[in-house]
C-alpha cells in the first residue's frame, strides 16, 4: 500500500514539474486548452506506471 501512496505522490510531484517544462498541451491539435489542473492530472496519471515501476524494481 505504501509503494502505491508513494508512487501517487511522486507521479503529481513530477507530473507539477512536466507541466512547468511543457506547458498546456492538452486536448492536442485544438486552440482551447484545457485548464492547468486537467493537464497536470493527465501528465502525472501517464507517470503513474513508469514511476511506480522505477520504484519497484528500484528498491526491490
């Protein structure tokens, strides 16, 4: 339960930090864009299984 709390964490953390490089990105190929907490929510959920895989095979 820890890994999956930790991973959540860690995955919004860098998820923050992805938005701050990229930007509003999302939806793709369309003028309106999203607001910021939408994107940030799509950035850390395609972090979710890299870092939860990182973190498993890293200290496992």
């Amino acid at each position: 339960m820890g890994l999956i709390a930790l991973s959540s964490i860690l995955s919004i953390v860098l998820g923050s930090c992805l938005w701050l490089v990229l930007g509003d990105r999302f939806p793709l190929n369309d003028e309106d864009k999203w607001p910021v907490a939408n994107n940030i929510v799509i950035y850390a959920a395609l972090l979710l299984v890299p870092v939860y895989l990182a973190i498993f095979f890293g200290f496992g």
